[in-house]
C-alpha cells in the first residue's frame, strides 16, 4: 500500500489571501519592505591572543635591575675624591711593605765602613756599617730599603733576594741593591762627591725643605702620577706593537 504524502504546507503569505485578512496588493508591498529592510551587523568577534610559545616564541618578561647593581664609576682624576682613594691605596701600600721589612730585616752592624745610598727625595744619605755588611750590599746579598713608619720613613737592611722581589710591587722603595743586570741606586765616587757639594751649597731654608719629611698627601700624589704614566705608556706601546705587526705583514705580502 502506498501512502499519500501530505499536502505542502501554505506559507503565512496565502493563509493571509485565503482569510481575506490583506489584499494580494498589501502582501506584494510586505515582502518587498522585508527584502529591502537592513539587517543587524554581527557582533566583530575579539581577536583571540597569542598563546605563549606561539610562532613568536616563547613571552619574554623584561625585568628591571635595582639601582644597587649598577656599577659605581671611579672618580675623576685630581679630584678630591680620587686625591682620598689614592691616599688610602697608599696607607694599605705602606703597611704591606712596612710588614714585609719588618719581618726580615736585618740589623745594622756599626762600623768603619761608611755606605752612601739615596733617598726618594734624591738625598744622599749614609750608613756607618761593619766591613761584613758593607761587603753584603757590595755583592747583594743585603740591600737598603725603604721601611714607612708612621709619621715618617726610615731606611732598613734587607736580605737581596727579598728587595729583589720588592722591586715588582714596591720600585721606589728599594734605594739600594747590586742586582745581577739590573743595580739600583748604585753610586760612583764621583757621584757621591758631586751629591755631597751640591747638598752643602744649599741654603738653611733650601735644606729644611728638602729634608722635611713626605707627608701622606705628596706619597698619595707620587702613587697617582705614577699610576697616569702607566696608562699613558700602555696605549703607546699598544700601538707601536700594532704598527710593527702591520709592518711585517705588509712585508710579507710584498
């Protein structure tokens, strides 16, 4: 048995017609309004965000450092503060020497023998030693040098090989050693009587001056000059090393 399929179901338009509720005129100018009518924008969807990891890579978070982990800048050169830090390098410069001296020097022996060595202030000064030292620093095998005390510096014996590492750290210091190659303060006899006669034209206040013990501040100054000329004489031999390297590569390509 086959079955009827049922009837296609009337849309609103004709069941209006059929009812004699609206003309087909008054149906027609509906639809049409209808068509004609805008229809409401959809809602613009949010972009979605990035997943972290995503085709940028992973999400980096930038982290301020605190203002203590910034590193301090050393002081410009002559300042006060710079003349301060300087001044305190040298008093822990004197006391490591002061120790070193301290714990090897050797005694003096007094004698007939008159040693003259000098000074960093260039003054000649002498010591009255035995013949068995005199002939120790004649050979190197005691040396004259500098031990600072507070208020003032004072000279010592010391056995060579120490001021002979003494040298490295403390060059100043070591007034007097007959090194191998390489003496220091070694004097002739004509220099010690040419030293001597330029002392003794002095005039009472020339020698005061001159004889006027160093105070911290002038050793600090020293230390900081002699600190400038090693920068300065760094770069020069930089650069002549450079140069010559330059010179011997073009005389290789040539």
């Amino acid at each position: 048995m086959v079955r009827s399929l049922p009837a296609p179901v009337q849309n609103l338009r004709d069941k209006l017609l059929k009812a004699g509720l609206v003309t087909a005129e008054q149906a027609d100018k509906a639809e049409k309004t209808a068509d004609t009518a805008p229809r409401p924008e959809r809602r613009q969807q949010r972009p979605e965000r990035p997943a972290p990891g995503g085709p940028g890579g992973p999400l980096m978070v930038a982290r301020l450092q605190p203002l203590s982990s910034i590193p301090k800048l050393p002081p410009l050169a002559g300042s006060k503060a710079s003349q301060r830090l300087e001044a305190k390098r040298q008093l822990e410069q004197d006391r490591r020497l002061r120790e070193r001296v301290l714990a090897a020097q050797v005694a003096v022996e007094s004698g007939e023998r008159t040693f003259y060595f000098v000074t960093r202030k260039n003054r000649l000064r002498r010591l009255e030693l035995s013949d068995a030292q005199a002939e120790a620093l004649e050979q190197g095998r005691l040396a004259v040098v500098e031990r600072p005390d507070p208020g003032q510096i004072e000279h010592a014996l010391v056995p060579g090989d120490l001021a002979l590492a003494l040298v490295t750290e403390f060059p100043k210091a070591v007034r007097f050693l007959n090194a191998p190659g390489a003496p220091v303060g070694f004097l002739t006899d004509e220099d010690v009587k040419a030293r001597a006669a330029a002392e003794a034209a002095e005039t009472p206040e020339e020698r005061a001056a001159a004889d006027a013990p160093e105070s911290e501040e002038q050793r600090a100054e020293e230390a900081a000059e002699a600190a400038r000329a090693t920068e300065t004489e760094e770069p020069q031999a930089e650069r002549a090393a450079d140069a010559e390297a330059g010179d011997a590569e073009q005389a290789r390509s040539s």
